[in-house]
C-alpha cells in the first residue's frame, strides 16, 4: 500500500497570501494519478487537479501542481476567504487507492 | 448535470451488516467506475472497493473480504455491503464516480453510518 503523508498538518495564513502543501508518497507515484482534494465541513471532497497539474473543472487558475515521484505539492496563489478547508493529496495508480491524511488550512 | 446519492440506516448494531444505496442521476452506471469511500476521525478517508460497468470488482485488501459492491436492479443504482461491523466502521459513507483514468470526480454528499451496542 502506497502511504501518502501530507505536510504540515495544519497551515495558518491570511487572504491574499501563498499556500504550500507537500504530500510525500512511500513508493513512487506514476504523475498521471496523483491528485488533489479540498474538503469543507459538512461536505464531500472535491476534486482540484488531477494528474498532478491539471485542474478540474471550474477550478481557478491561482491553484497549481507538481511533482514526480515521491514528492508532490499543491499551490494556491493570493489566498481567498473560500480557500479556507482541509486539502487532500491522493493516488489512484496503485491498489489499494490511498489518500494522505490532510492539511487544514485556517485563517490566520 | 450527474448527481450521487447515498441512503440507508444510520445506526447498525455490532455484528450486523452495513448495506447502503447510492443513487446516480445524469449518468448510468452502464459506464464507468464506482467506488465506496469511507471518512472517520481515526482513519481519515480509506477507499473501500469500486464496481465497473461489466461488474467487475475490486476491493480493498483491508477490509478483508466483509465487502460487497454490487451493481442494482436498475442503471442507476449500485450498493454497498459490509458484513460484522464494529465500531471501527463507524464513519461517513461516500460514494463516487471515476471515468477511466481519472481520479473520482463527483461524490455523492456522506451518509454517517454509526456502529454502536
């Protein structure tokens, strides 16, 4: 099973500044299935970027990805108030699918 | 626009079997992958299994062999059994949508299933 571990575990920061999260795997990552997800209360994950760095639909253009490997990292550009929830680093290449443990992104 | 559903009780007893509905509209479960996803505080989120459109299926190993993902009567429903649960399995049930070679893109909204004496 692949373990995916996220850093930090939780991330305090103010609107309009940068987000990084990190997600290191424990065995290689093929890129094309790696992905992230924002989680707010009450709700469902949904889907950011899929592929590494390709967003999903409907998805802002100031929400990056990267990575290859073990390592991998989401960005988020000039923070916005609806930005605020817990972001999930996920890969579905090898089974069983697995997801990392979660960042929580609060405001500062 | 494709939607996803869960029902089915909230509260099982220990040893009993979890069964749960998810219910897609704007889509057919005639294509694609379909998997269960489970959320709890102490094992965050853990993918359970998914089904294909021909009923094929594939599990997590962890869950050693008390699941059951199985396609329903009609193309718009798929279920879920879990056999001898615990309060181990106590967690929000999710269910969602994959196609192809992409991660799961639409989840139904979490249904809380408690295992409680």
């Amino acid at each position: 099973e692949i373990v995916l571990t996220q850093s930090p575990g939780t991330l305090s920061l103010s609107p309009g500044e940068r987000a990084t999260f990190s997600c290191r795997a424990s065995q290689s990552v093929d890129s094309r299935y790696f992905a992230w997800y924002q989680q707010k209360p009450g709700q469902a994950p949904r889907l950011l970027m899929y592929g590494t760095s390709r967003r999903a639909t409907g998805i802002p253009d100031r929400f990056s990805g990267s990575g290859s490997g073990t390592d991998f990292t989401l960005t988020i550009t000039r923070l916005e108030s609806e930005d605020f929830a817990v972001y999930y680093c996920h890969q579905h290449g090898g089974s069983p699918y697995t997801f990392g443990q979660g960042t929580k992104l609060e405001i500062k | 626009q494709v939607q996803l559903q869960e029902s089915g009780p909230g509260l099982l007893r220990p040893s009993e079997t979890l069964s749960l509905t998810c219910t897609v509209s704007g889509d057919s479960i005639s294509t694609y992958y379909w998997s269960w996803i489970r959320q709890s505080p102490g094992k965050g989120l853990e993918w359970m299994g998914y089904i294909y459109r021909t009923g094929s299926t594939h599990y997590n190993p962890s869950l050693k062999g008390r699941v059951t993902i199985s396609l329903g009567t009609s193309t718009s429903q798929f279920s879920l059994k879990l056999t001898s649960v615990t309060p181990d399995d106590t967690a929000v049930y999710f269910c969602a949508r994959q196609v192809g070679d992409d991660p799961f893109d639409i989840w139904g909204q979490g249904t809380k299933v408690t295992v409680s004496s």
